[in-house]
C-alpha cells in the first residue's frame, strides 16, 4: 500500500512540473518581448536610436506587428537610413489598422508624414529580372515584389541578375527622389546556334528615320536665332546712324568736347551699335550652328541602337 501511495504522488509531482513547465514555456515569448520593448525604450530615452532599433528588429523576429514594423521605420528615418525608412514605413503603412482615437491618428499621420519624407531622400528602382534570378544593388541582395520599386540610396547603383550561372548587369543613376527602372535579360543564343535553328532567315533590322519633332524644332530654332541676329543688324546701323548724325551736329571740330550734348549722345549711340552688332552676329552665327546640327541629324547615317547582355556585363551594339 505505502508502495502505491508513493506512486501516487510522485505521478502528481511529475504532472504538476510538467504543468509549471508548459506555463513557462507558454510564458516565455511573451515575457521576452516585454523585456525587449523594455530595453528599447530606455535605448531611445538614453538616446541610443541604433540600439533601440536592433531590439525592435528582434521584436519582429518574435512577433511580427505593426508596432515593431512603425517602430523600426521611424527610428530608420531618425538615424538617417531613408532607404530602410521607407521600406519599414511602407510596411507599417500597409499592416496599421485604421486610427480610432486621437493619438491613434496622431500617430499614423506622422508615420505618414515620415513616410514621405524618407522617400524625398531617397531613390527607388523598379527592377524587371527574370523569374527565379537573384537580384542585388551594388552586390547586397534585394527581394523583389512584384512590381514594388526597391529603396535606394541616391547616386549611380550596379544591379545584377544571375541565374544558373548566367548574370546581367546594368548601372543606372538615381535621382533623389525620382524613380528608375531598370530591365535585365540575360544573353541570347549564339549567332552560329542561332544559324543552326529551323527557320526562315532573320530580317535586318530596319534603320530609324530622324524625328520629325526633332527636325522641325530645329529648323524653327535656326531661324528663330537668325531672324534675332538680323534684327539686331538693322538696329545696329540705325544707331549708327545716330552716332554720326550727333557728330555733325557737333560742327566741322566733330566731338572736339565730349562734354557737350550731343557728343554724349554719339558716345551713347556708339555704344548700343556695337553691342547691337555684336549679338546680331552671334544670332546669326547659332542661327548657322543649329541649321547645320539639324541637317547633320536629319542626313546623318544611323543603326538601331541595341543591348545584350553578356555573361558579365552589358554589351552595347550598333551605331546612331
């Protein structure tokens, strides 16, 4: 009998440590992201904006909410990180529910607001690869959504493809605050495998005629810039003309005294004649560039511009 009363009980004990155990367990995610937000809020009072961010990284490793993704988008854009910025507060702004107090839309506007902000600082690219491709930006790795732009900082960024052992490279500049896509395609079939293929023959490619845009904007230009330089002629001798009208009526010693009126006035007619001649000469003078620019344009022979992609970089080809 005492054998099975100490059965009994120590069942009990094993069931009732189990029990404390499982509620430990239970317990133990959640008492970790108290002591994690804890820690990053004395991290933001201590001033400690790239610490406090860490810790709400590790917030979002354990529980991914909307407080940890606001929170790392707004310290982000606190420490000067506006591509992290933007993606983080382009995830808080997609999984916030809608405000319903005050402070709630308080909160969400200024979010917003950053949001905004961060996205001035910064530059986006739209990248186009092909399916399955790892793509990176100046050589660290980058997911591609969709159609969702990538955040980058601004200035001139290498974006590469690579794919069973194929790559595409292109660089591309990005303004701050502007979009730019950029479209990788990986190298075509050899021109002798190509040959090889069934098929009817490839047809050249066709050569590109001038702009008409571009031909009649010119022409106006020329003439625009010759029309100028001829009505400044014309009131150059005019005034010309009123020089020497001035000096006759100095008398037989010319403009013996400058002093007197009308020899002031000479000086002054003189003045505007060479400076009227001299823009008349350089209107007609850009009048004659810009018509030889556009007939050099509309007669000049010119290929199709075309780009392929080698192994390990871009390979232009063809002529304007």
């Amino acid at each position: 009998m005492h054998r099975n009363i100490r059965h009994v009980v120590a069942s009990a004990l094993v069931a009732a440590l189990l029990s404390i155990s499982a509620g430990a367990m239970a317990e133990r995610p959640s008492s970790a992201r108290d002591r994690l937000v804890a820690q990053a809020h004395t991290a933001v009072d201590e001033g400690r904006l790239a610490d406090a961010r860490e810790l709400w990284m590790a917030v979002w490793k354990l529980e991914r909410s909307q407080v940890a993704a606001c929170n790392i988008g707004a310290l982000s854009f606190r420490i000067g990180e506006m591509p992290a910025a933007v993606r983080w507060l382009s995830l808080c702004k997609e999984i916030m529910r809608a405000p319903k107090t005050a402070a709630e839309r308080a909160l969400y506007e200024s979010r917003l607001v950053d949001l905004a902000r961060a996205r001035q600082l910064s530059g986006e690219l739209r990248i186009v690869a092909p399916a399955g491709a790892t793509v990176t930006v100046d050589g660290a790795p980058v997911e591609i959504e969709g159609d969702k732009p990538v955040p980058v900082e601004p200035g001139r960024r290498v974006v590469r493809a690579a794919l069973d052992g194929k790559t595409a490279t292109a660089e591309v500049d990005v303004p701050r605050g502007e979009l730019r896509e950029v479209r990788l395609s990986f190298a075509a079939p050899p021109e002798a495998s190509r040959a090889a293929l069934p098929g009817p023959a490839p047809s050249p490619p066709t050569r590109p005629g001038p702009s008409t845009a571009m031909v009649v904007g010119g022409l106006g230009l020329s003439a625009t810039f010759a029309a100028l330089g001829g009505v400044m002629l014309v009131g150059a001798e005019r005034r010309e003309e009123a020089v020497l009208a001035s000096a006759r009526a100095a008398g037989p010693n010319g403009c013996f005294r400058v002093r007197w009126p009308m020899c002031q006035e000479a000086v002054s007619a003189h003045g505007d004649m060479r400076t009227y001649r001299t823009l008349g000469v350089a209107g007609l003078i850009t009048g004659g560039a810009v018509l030889a620019a556009t007939l050099g344009y509309t007669f000049y022979p010119r290929g199709q511009t075309k780009v392929t992609a080698s192994l390990d970089s871009f390979t232009f080809a063809g002529a304007f």
